[in-house]
C-alpha cells in the first residue's frame, strides 16, 4: 500500500493535510491525463509532500539539484506514495527549475485528486 505525503516535525514524521478541493487547484486535465503543479525542494534532509505552495504542491527531495537527479526522485517519490507505475509520469516542464508540471499518463484528474487528498496517499 503507498505510503502518505509526509512532513517532518519535531515530534517525528506526520501525514500532511492536502484537501480534495487544494489538490483540485493544483492540478490541470490532460489529453493522455492528468498535469500535476509542483514546488521542488533539492537537497533536504527530509523527503515528502509539505503542503501547499502557491499554486503547487511543495515536494522534498534529498537528491541534489545536478543532472536531473533530483527531477527523478521527483518523479520516483510521487510514483511510490500516490501508487502509480513510475512509466506513467513524465516531466512536461521546468527541468531547470523549481517549479515544475509532472504528467500523470492515464490517470484522470478526479482520481489524481482523491489520491492526492486520500491519507493513504
């Protein structure tokens, strides 16, 4: 079963609080699926969702920021936690950048959502 976004705290790692209707304004339909808005954070010691950003999800990764490792873990980390295979996301744009568009291949935007809003990830 995937696991839940998660934040680190001081008291440990604690799911974070993503609303359907949150994960809705951060998401964009797709011809082949779905378009997912993210905040990347390269480099932290800690890996996980920490809730919203702007008009994006702001994800942790703890792969740096050189040669596109860290838009892999990007795309490795959603893949893991919202259970979808790792073929079906591609990065549409922003692989310089922070701010990033991932495509969800095959998943439409109502279901990205629930998953997205879901405790279990």
């Amino acid at each position: 079963m995937p696991r839940p976004p998660t934040r680190a705290t001081d008291r440990g790692v604690q799911p974070v609080a993503i609303t359907e209707e949150d994960a809705a304004r951060l998401l964009a339909p797709a011809g082949r699926g779905s378009i997912l808005r993210v905040h990347l954070q390269p480099g932290s010691r800690s890996e996980g969702a920490g809730g919203v950003h702007g008009d994006a999800l702001k994800i942790s990764v703890r792969a740096p920021a050189q040669d596109g490792r860290a838009n892999q873990a990007l795309l490795a980390l959603l893949a893991r936690r919202l259970g979808v295979p790792l073929a079906s996301l591609s990065l549409v744009s922003g692989w310089a950048s922070r701010q990033k568009r991932v495509l969800f291949e095959g998943l439409p935007t109502d279901e990205l959502a629930r998953r997205l809003a879901s405790p279990d990830g």
